[in-house]
C-alpha cells in the first residue's frame, strides 16, 4: 500500500499536482506556481512527518506565500490537527483509490466522446463560480491550470453531451503506465443517469489501452463519490489531509 500511494503522489507531482518551482525544505518539499497563485495545488507545502508544529508550519506558508499544506500519514496528521484547528483553519481529508477489481456497476460508454480542453471551460468556469470558495479570478487560474497539465503529461478531456451542451467530464492523465482519473463532475440539471459511472468506465479503458497498469483517482474521504468509485472497482490505498486557512 505504501508503495503504491508513493507512486500515486510522484505521478501528481508530474501532472494535477505539478509546479514551476519546487524544492526542499526542513519542513517538506515545497512546490510553488506563480502563474497560479490562487490554486492550493500548485501552491503547497507536503510533509511526510516529522517533529514541526501546526503554528512553524503555518509560517512557512506565510512565508513562501504559499496556499495549503498536504500531510502524508495519519500519525503526523493526527498530530498536527488540533493545532491547525486553534489556527482557524480547515480540514480537509482525502484519500487515494487505485482500481483494483471489476466493477459492478456498468454503463454505456460510448456516450462518453473525447473532446478538447475548450469544450470544457464554461462548464467549468460555472461549476466554480457556483462553489463558496469560487471567484473569477480563481475561476481563470484554474482553467489555465488545465492547459500546464496537458504540456506535463498525456491528458484527455472527456465529456457527454446533452443537445450540444457538456453534462458531464472527467480528465484523465496518462504517463509511464500509470492514469489518474481527476475532476469528475456531473451537472446538477442532468444528474442520476448514470454519466459519472460512464465517464469512468470510459478513462478505463482509456487507461488500458495506452498500456497502464496503475491506475487512480483521489477522493473525499467523507462525500458520496467515495461510495461510487468502490462499486467501480477502486480501493483506498491510503490517505492525506489537507490544511488550509
């Protein structure tokens, strides 16, 4: 299982997790984009586990301008929560599902087609404006964002269409044998159809065909798509929480 998250989290930090700078620290490894200010995922510290304190680590993110920090195992996490907590700032806790086993839910892919990265932007742009957390500025960072992975990796962006109009999409990066499937979202007007279902059944295939032998996706350890990916033949490899003010 370690062996496998390690693997996931070296291929997120080529592609969905990638930036233009990043270097060691005695804190952890820090990645930063400046051309992406606003995005935690290219603005992060990643600590694996050592002796520093919630209130050192918040700090260095002022410090370095920074947007989160990641903590890989549930030890240090565990440590360091109640002093993010007294900080005022959120907790978020993820985990990685490799596909490991058949699925027992199916569906028609072939409604699902491969389109450009520009198919999906108003879609998006939307679906983020629609969230609290969303802003126009934040909104064009995160679409921008889509353009660097695609220069980093392999990166199809799927979707199924209703009438001309995206219902759903789904990315998938691909690279040395191994897939993420990533920012799978479903229109709220055309929900329960069984779209989500197809567009990861579809980066499945995708993802057997160019050859991967690993493939995953990462997930709200507390939110209903955990349930789906499970019936869909992922499993939890292991998990990491994010830190954020």
């Amino acid at each position: 299982m370690a062996d496998d998250l390690d693997r996931a989290f070296a291929f997120m930090a080529r592609a969905d997790m990638g930036g233009t700078h990043v270097e060691a620290s005695p804190l952890g490894t820090v990645v930063a984009t400046p051309e992406l200010p606003l995005r935690q995922d290219s603005n992060y510290l990643l600590v694996d586990g050592n002796g520093v304190s919630a209130a050192e680590l918040a700090a260095e993110l002022e410090r370095r301008r920074l947007r989160v920090v990641y903590v890989r195992g549930p030890e240090t996490a565990d440590r360091l929560a109640p002093g993010f907590r007294a900080l005022g700032w959120q907790v978020h806790n993820g985990v990685v599902m490799r596909h490991t086993r058949a699925p027992t839910r199916r569906a028609d892919t072939s409604i699902v087609v491969d389109v450009g990265e520009e198919t999906l932007r108003s879609a998006r742009r939307q679906r983020i404006l629609a969230a609290p957390w969303g802003s126009p500025e934040l909104a064009e960072q995160l679409l921008f964002a889509k353009t660097m992975i695609a220069a980093r990796v392999e990166t199809h962006f799927l979707a199924v269409l209703d009438g001309g109009e995206v219902a759903a999409y789904t990315d998938v990066y691909l690279g040395d044998g191994t897939a993420q499937i990533e920012d799978l979202a479903t229109d709220e007007a055309h929900r329960n159809r069984g779209y989500a279902t197809a567009l990861v059944l579809r980066g499945l295939e995708l993802a057997t065909d160019a050859g991967a032998d690993f493939v995953f996706l990462v997930a709200d350890a507390d939110d209903w798509p955990r349930r789906l990916y499970g019936q869909l033949g992922f499993d939890v490899i292991g998990g990491y929480r994010k830190f954020f003010p």
